[in-house]
C-alpha cells in the first residue's frame, strides 16, 4: 500500500502538470483572420453611427498610426490590394487575443470603462458592449466567418 507522503506527491505533480499545460495554451495567441477583418471589421471603419463621425472620416490617410486606404472616387468599399493593406496596418494596432491591450480598441474607447484616457475623435465607443467594439474584439481574438463569436 502506497504511503500517504507517496499520494501527496502524486496529487501535487498532477496540479502542478495542469497548471503549466493552462499556462501554454494561454500563450498561444490566436491568428488574426483576414476574410472576417474584411467583411465584419472594416465596415466599421467606415459605417456612421450616431452621434460619430465615421472612422474613415479622419483616418484615411492620416499621419498618426491608424491610417487607412483612401477610396478611389464612389468606391463604398476598399479595393482587394487595399483591403490587405489596411489588414496590415492595423493588425500592427493589436495584440492577438488581447483587446484590452489593443490600440487599435482601446483608444476611441471612452476612459470610464477603460479606455485611453484622450483621442482627438472622441469616445467612439461608450462601452465595450458596443456591437462595433464587440466586434473589433472578436476579430482580435480570432473570430473566422465560420466562427464569428470569440
Ligand atoms: C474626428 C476625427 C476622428 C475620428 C472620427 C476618429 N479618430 Fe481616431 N484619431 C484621430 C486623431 C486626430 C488621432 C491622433 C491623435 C490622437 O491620438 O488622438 C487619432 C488616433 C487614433 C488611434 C491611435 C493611432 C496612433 O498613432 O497610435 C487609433 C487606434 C484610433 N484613432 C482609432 C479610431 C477608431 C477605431 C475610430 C472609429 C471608431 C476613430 N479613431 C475615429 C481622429 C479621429
């Protein structure tokens, strides 16, 4: 028959064993996906919501770090090759799998609930609760077409 020291340090590798596998897969970060940045992110780069100028408004082409393409004439949305450069522009603006550390989320959201503390285009976002934040988050968090609630 085992000893009950013997069980005690089963138990204690065991927990220690599943502490570290937790450990790993939290450090995996998700990949940021291309087809949903299209068709769900970028729209709200460019849609008008109450009482807010559009994203794009001020940041097509604009000299601070968030600087979209600019539309060719009556075009409603981003060429194929201008798509994948707005992907590469903001996806430098976050962090995979952490919104609340993600530039891109944290600076048009209002101070109160967490955001930085000025942007020059106000608190786009009162909440993170706004659909288009939400949104915003699932795409940082590796949302797909397939699997759009992350
Ligand atoms: C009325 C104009 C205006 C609107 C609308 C606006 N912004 Fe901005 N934004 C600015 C200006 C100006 C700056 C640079 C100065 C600053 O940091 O506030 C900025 C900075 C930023 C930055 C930081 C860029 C950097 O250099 O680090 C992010 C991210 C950002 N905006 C996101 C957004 C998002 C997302 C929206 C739409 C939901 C938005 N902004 C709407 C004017 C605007």
């Amino acid at each position: 028959m085992p000893s009950r020291a013997f069980i005690i340090i089963a138990v204690l590798a065991v927990a220690v064993l599943a502490v570290s596998k937790s450990n790993t897969t939290a450090q995996v970060a998700p990949k940021l996906d291309y087809e949903f940045f299209k068709s769900r992110v970028e729209p709200v780069f460019l849609s008008k919501r109450p009482d807010h100028a559009r994203c794009y408004v001020c940041h097509a082409e604009s000299n601070n770090a968030f600087r979209l393409e600019k539309l060719s004439p009556n075009a409603r949305s981003w060429t194929e090759e201008q798509s994948l450069r707005n992907f590469e522009m903001v996806s430098i603006l976050v962090n995979p799998g952490d919104p609340d550390t993600s530039r891109l989320l944290q600076h048009p959201l209002a101070p109160e609930v967490g955001g930085d503390v000025f942007h020059s285009g106000g608190r786009q976002f009162l909440s993170k609760r706004d659909p288009a934040w939400r949104t915003l988050a699932a795409w940082v968090n590796g949302a797909t077409l397939a699997s759009p609630k992350k």
